[in-house]
C-alpha cells in the first residue's frame, strides 16, 4: 500500500473526510517534493500538493503518482483555505505543527468541522523502507568518511569554529544535501556541554574532542558522535572513554525488535550507572532519525514501547563532567528481529591525535 493509502486508511478510522498536511517533512514524505514552502490537501481520492511559482518545475518534477500540483501566487495557507472552503465532513490537520495564527484562518474560512491529529504521518515514518535506509547507510557513509579525513587534519592550536567549518566542508562535498544539523565541535572543558556550539577557543594538547556532525542523502539523516583526545590521553580519560565505549557496546548487543526504548536505554545506564557515573549520564542513550535528526522512537527511560523492525536509531552513551570534560560515542543503527545492525562504521577505539 503506498504512503497515501494508509494514510487514507487511518483518516476513515478518524472519521477525516480531508487532511492538511503541514509539516514540511511529512509533504515531502507523501508526496516526493524536497521544497521548503509547500503545504498537502489530500482527500479520499486526491491529494493536492499547493507550492509556489518558484517551485513548479521541480514540484512537477518531483511528485509522487497520484499527487497533484498546484501553483498559486498567494500563501500556501489561503491557497488551502480555498480548496477546504466548501467541503464536508471533518478535515484533520495536524495539532503538533499548525500555528494557532494558521489555525485561525483556516477555522474562519473552512465550514467543515477541524480536527486536531497527532503523528498520523509520524507513525509511518517510524518503520523504513529498504530505500530509506539504504539511503541512510549512504548517509552514515558520508559521516565515517568525513571523521576518517578530519581525524587526520586536526591540529592543537586550531579553533573550534575553523574545525566545524572544515567538517561541514568536506560533509558537503559528499552529500546531496547541507549538513542534516549544526556540527557539535567542544574541546577540553567544553566537552562537558552535550550541544556545545563551535566557538574560537583554541584546541590545546591533552584536550578530550568531542565531533558529532551528520551527512544527508536524497534528505534523509545520519548521526555520528566520536570523542578523541588531543596528544596522549590520561589515565582519568581512559577510564571515562573506555566506560562509555562499554555502554555503547552492551546497548548495541541488546537491543532488538521487541525490546521496549526504556529497556534499551538501562543497557547502557545501568553500566554507566555501576561504574559511578550516573548522574553525568544525563540525556536519553537514543532517538529515531530519517527525514529529520530527531523524530521517533525515543530510546529513553520514558518509553516503554517496543522497537519495531526497520526503525532506525541512535545509540549515544555519555559522560559529561563539569570543569573537566566529557566523552559521547553515537552510533547509527537499525533495528531487526535478531539484533540491531551498524549503518556507521567509524572506528571506536579511543585514538591519541599526533600521538
């Protein structure tokens, strides 16, 4: 059944004679088209894709069978506001992404009953097809590329934003896409922060050096985190790097169709949690990446839904110490009735720059 079927099939569950699709991600999914500004009305024998002059020749090229384009001059919002004027029945939208300013345009132009949906579009992103992870093995090949080039260009004395510039570079270079997100480049004491951002701090020998950036295929995300030490490593950072390299290692042995996301993640905490780190293990072991870096399933404590096969996810135990440092190990994975398998390939064992 194609996207828009079961789509279909879960508007008539919801009693949903049409559905506004507003979240770029999910057009793109059911429709084909890779524009930024577009929005999709699909009824229970169209779906209209409603883009602007400057995207006709790419939407016509671009969309799915069954998918119709309209090019209008004005917003996308009027546009729909138009088409959904006269209709009957209930018309879904989806309550997570609509601004309430678009909610109430469209409820002062639309005679129909509104009906706010949650993840109806979400809920199939969730399970890959072979051709979406195929192109997120290419996307995790681009990563491991692109750590295997800069590992060997790093230098003490380099700025965290030069080394991030360099890593977007060459992450350009091999995809079809920008970068899927800003590239995390924290150096020393910084690599305590989880999301630090780039800044001009110099990268000095003995510096833990935390890399996670991600390439993107045909708009569909990889996610790569390697932690490495600048010069040779102390006995403290050895200790940390080879905990967290531990975790990530049980969790990736454990985890499997069936197991529940909480389950997933204590893999990998209840051995952070042994060693005498847990409270610096503060973020969830994992997410669901595809179209976007972070959607569904959450390999968190507050998930206790099984994983399924096809779904695709991150696996990235931590240890942040403030004042000090910290280490992340973030593989990509995919998830199958006998275990889950490797998209990223980039080396793991901890490597001493220039040493």
């Amino acid at each position: 059944m194609t996207r828009l079927g079961k789509l279909r099939e879960q508007m008539e569950h919801k009693n949903l004679a049409w559905m506004f699709v507003s979240n770029i991600f999910n057009v793109r999914y059911l429709s084909g088209f890779s524009g930024c500004t577009a929005g999709l009305v699909v009824g229970p024998k169209e779906a209209n894709l409603i883009t602007d002059f400057r995207y006709e020749e790419q939407a016509a090229k671009e969309a799915y069978p069954g998918v119709r384009v309209v090019i209008d001059k004005r917003d996308v919002l009027a546009a729909t506001c138009e088409m959904l004027s006269a209709v009957e029945g209930k018309v879904g939208f989806e309550g997570q992404t609509l601004a309430y300013t678009a909610f109430e345009k469209l409820a002062g132009a639309v005679r129909a009953d509104l009906v706010p949906t949650q993840e109806l579009v979400e809920g199939q992103r969730k399970i890959k097809d072979q051709n979406e992870i195929a192109s997120m093995h290419k996307a995790a090949q681009v990563a491991d590329a692109v750590f295997g080039e800069i590992r060997l260009e790093i230098k003490p004395g380099m700025s965290e934003t030069d080394l991030a510039a360099r890593i977007d570079f060459l992450l350009r270079r091999r995809s079809t896409d920008v970068p899927p997100f800003k590239t995390i480049v924290a150096s020393g004491e910084r690599a305590s922060l989880p999301h630090a951002q780039p800044t001009d701090k110099k990268i000095a020998k003995g510096d833990l050096l935390t890399l996670d950036f991600g390439g993107s295929i045909d708009g569909y995300c990889s996610d790569l985190t390697r932690t490495v030490v600048v010069g040779k490593a102390s006995s403290k950072q050895r200790e940390v790097y080879q905990i967290v390299l531990d975790a990530n290692l049980k969790a990736l042995a454990g985890i499997k169709a069936g197991t529940r996301g909480n389950e997933a993640d204590t893999l990998a905490r209840q051995h952070i949690e042994a060693k005498g780190y847990g409270e610096r293990f503060g973020h969830s072991l994992g997410h669901g990446v595809g179209l976007e870096v972070h959607e569904e399933p959450r390999l968190s404590q507050k998930n206790a839904e099984p994983l399924e096969p096809g779904m695709v996810a991150t696996v990235e135990p931590g240890i942040y110490i403030p004042g000090w440092g910290g280490v992340r190990i973030e593989d990509l994975v995919v998830i199958e009735d006998q275990g889950c398998r490797l998209l990223s390939a980039a080396p793991k064992e901890l490597i001493e720059i220039g040493e």
